[in-house]
C-alpha cells in the first residue's frame, strides 16, 4: 500500500521514535478510553496489592488507538519489565520459549497483532499462558519425550484489530478484555494539546479542534498531523499554529472536512460508480482498488463504518446515506458516475 498520511501505523522508524516520546507512561496521564482506565486502575491495583501477576490482558480494536502504550503502561505501573513482540515476527516455537523463559515474576510480555501467531507457536503458548510451563518434544521416534518446564508467573497482554480473527482457545485464556474505541473529538483535541505542549508548538483553541475532527479518532494520525501542520505553519504561517494553517496544510495533504483522505473517497467512489453502492464483497472491492483486502478491512473500513459511511450486511458491503451527502451526490448517481472523478 501507498503511503497514507492518515495510515493509523506508525510507517518509519523515525516516526516510531517520536510516537515513543509523546507516549504517556502512567495511567493517570492517559486521555481517554475512560471506562478501560478505571477498570485497569483496579486490576492493577488490586494485583499489587496481592503481590501477584496481573490476568492475561487482550485489547482489541482499530489500529491507532493506543494498545501498545497502554501495555507500556500496565508494566510502568507494575513496576515490572516489559518484553515487546507480535505475531508475525513470532515465526518458530524456539523464539517464544527464549522470550517466555527469560520472563522474571510479574513480568509483561506484549504480543501485538496476536490474530497472526501461526497455529505452532499459538498452541505453545497456551500451557504457557494456563499453568505457567511449557512442553517441548526432545528426541524422535520411539525415543521421543514430553519435558515440562515451569515459567514464573508472568501476564502476556495480546493486542489485536480483530477479536474475531483469535481462535477460541486462545480467546479463552485471556481473563480480561477491553475494547479500545475510536476517541471522540474533545478526547482526541486534548491529545493534541498535550502532544503540542510535549514538542513546545504553540496552537489556538480552533485548530486544536479543527485538526481533531479531522484526525479521524486516531491519536497516531492526530499526532502526526499537527507535526505536518506546524511545518507548514513554521514555513508559510505564523508559527503558532491558527485555523488557516490547519485547513491549509490538511488540503495540501488531500484530507477533508472529516478526515478521509483520496483512498477513503476512492473506496466510496467505486462502491457507488463500479457496484452501485453496493452490496458489494470485499474481495471484489479490493481486486477494482488493486489493494489487499486486509488493509481495507484494517485501515480503512473501520473509520467509515463507525461515521456510517459504510456499512457491512450478509451480502456485502454498502455505501451509507451519508456518504453520498459527503460527497455530493446523490444514490442516483451511482454507476453514472463520471470516471475520471475516481482519480
Ligand atoms: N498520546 C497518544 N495517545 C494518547 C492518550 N490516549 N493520552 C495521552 N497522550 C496520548
């Protein structure tokens, strides 16, 4: 896939570096997701006070949102180390016995997209996650053993865009989920002015909101926007960062009034001009768009779903009534409308 300015994934090392530092690291310092705060607040609390591990964590929702900083943080609060990885990267059953038999007491170990853990290593992990030991398979044939190997008590915290992707089993051993959510524009405007007061970039109260309604629910891309929005404020504004420099820097970015950027409207577009709004399946929306059918499902879908634009029914895919006011038109243009639009 093309480079998004609105991808809610972190696409470079260097952006990585700067997204670490805008991280909270305490709870208290987290805005937001105010009813997976309090719970947390209490599982923590009360695994502490037990002097015990924390249950077995999987968060699960859009990407963007928060899911690794707060596993950084239930390991902050903790006070324990956390160890990082995810499923792809998780190939042979070997590396997850190194990671899990180096984890001390307490210790967190992160897994994110756990959807993608290949069905070896996900069945390695689940004595693991239940009874703290591993089995592993020494010697061949007849001469073949089972070796059981206890592990300290350790909390794994999986993170993933999609519950629905996680086998049961697995599912099944985690002892608390949280949904994170989109964040609602006040939310995600005090995001904004907590990150701009961290890089020391002055904003007005306006742009502060403008540039949240238009960072779709996702603090990764509201981040990033208003490092977008102060270089151009710093090279064709003021400095401080106003309302023109935000309408000004996001059209020279291609993203409207709501956040879409050329790849959402050309999602809808094709919806309504190759498919007549649908219902139409993903896998024939993704062959038109020449895209994966994983990242729409991942990085784009998930945004208009919850503004309506799009909604999802046994037969397929349709394109909400709003989105046809958004984009002016109307449900009689579908299949008429002009070609050379859609680019
Ligand atoms: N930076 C990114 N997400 C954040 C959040 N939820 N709270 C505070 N700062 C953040």
């Amino acid at each position: 896939m093309r480079e998004r300015i609105v991808a809610p994934t972190a696409y470079s090392l260097e952006e990585e570096k700067i997204m670490v530092s805008l991280r909270p690291t305490r709870l208290a310092e987290y805005i937001g997701q105010a009813k997976v705060v309090e719970k947390l607040a209490v599982s923590l609390a009360a695994a502490k006070g037990r002097g015990e591990a924390h249950e077995h964590v999987l968060f699960y929702g859009p990407p963007g949102l928060g899911k690794t900083t707060l596993a950084h943080i239930i390991a902050n609060e903790l006070g324990t180390k956390l160890v990082c990885s995810s499923g792809p990267s998780l190939q042979r059953t070997g590396d997850l016995m190194g990671i899990l038999t180096n984890l001390g007491e307490g210790d967190v170990f992160f897994i994110d997209e756990i959807h993608r853990l290949s069905p070896a290593v996900e069945e390695f992990l689940y004595p693991a996650m239940e009874d703290f030991k591993i089995d592993f398979v020494v010697d061949k044939g007849a001469f073949a053993r089972i070796i059981n190997m206890p592990l300290k008590r350790f909390t794994l915290i999986g993170a993933t865009t999609r519950a629905g992707m996680l086998s049961a089993p697995l599912r099944g051993r985690f002892g608390i989920f949280h949904h994170i959510d989109f964040y609602p524009v006040d939310e995600l405007a005090r995001v904004i002015r907590r990150s701009a007061g961290l890089l020391a970039i002055k904003i007005t109260d306006d742009a502060c909101g403008e540039l949240a309604r238009r960072s779709r629910g996702t603090p990764r891309i509201a981040n990033r926007l208003l490092r977008r929005v102060r270089d151009y404020s710093q090279v064709k504004g003021s400095g401080e960062i106003d309302l023109a420099a935000v309408n000004g820097a996001l059209e020279m970015e291609g993203i409207d009034a709501l956040g879409l950027d050329s790849l959402d409207r050309k999602f809808l577009l094709t919806m309504i001009n190759f498919y007549s709004g649908g219902p139409v399946g993903i896998e024939a929306l993704a062959a038109t768009l020449n895209e994966e059918t994983d990242t729409l499902e991942e990085m784009v879908e998930p945004f208009l779903l919850t503004i309506g634009f799009l909604q999802r029914t046994r037969r397929g895919r349709m394109v909400g009534k709003a989105a046809y006011r958004h984009l002016g038109l109307s449900r009689d243009d579908a299949n008429n409308y002009p070609q050379e639009r859609l680019l």
